[in-house]
C-alpha cells in the first residue's frame, strides 16, 4: 500500500467518523417525535450550516426494542435504522 492509498484511506476514516458524530448528536439533542404507527420508533432531526449541497437538517430514525436473554433479563436492542441529509425550510 503506497503512500496516496494510506492517505486516501484515512481520508474516508475520517469522514465516516465526523458522520457518525453528527448522527450522535442529532439522536442526543436534536427535536424528537414519536412515529404514530409504530411507538417504538422515533424521528430525530437538528438543524447544521454546515452539510452538503443545500441540506440544512439531519434526520435520523431510531427503533427502541426489549429482548430478554435465557436468563430471563430483558435488555435493549436500540438501533439506528437510517439517518440521511434533508433541506428543511424554515417556517416564518
């Protein structure tokens, strides 16, 4: 692996990284509803300047569920099912 590939590499690292970041954050603090037909699933979107072409919003879409082990433990199976880019215009 020469030099321009190790970099090019880290390039993409890099951005998957900012990505996942931007993802986190949306999830954290960004406004939530609750999707009316499936109550375990929530939407979650926050307002960036900064993200390509016109896209001005982050939208992420999370599924809560329970599962329980042999033992008879319940534990959390949450997951990001998508997130995506949006142009979100702004209401006056």
């Amino acid at each position: 692996m020469n030099d321009g590939n190790i970099l090019s590499t880290l390039t993409i690292i890099l951005r998957w990284i900012t990505i996942l970041n931007i993802c986190k954050e949306t999830i954290r603090t960004g406004a939530k509803r609750q999707e009316p037909l499936n109550p375990r699933k929530y939407r979650y979107v926050k307002y960036f300047d900064d993200l390509a072409n016109d896209n001005n919003h982050i939208v992420a879409i999370v599924l809560f569920k329970l599962n329980v082990d042999e033992k008879g433990n319940t534990i959390e199976n949450n997951f990001v099912l998508t997130a995506y880019q949006k142009y979100i215009r702004h209401r006056r």
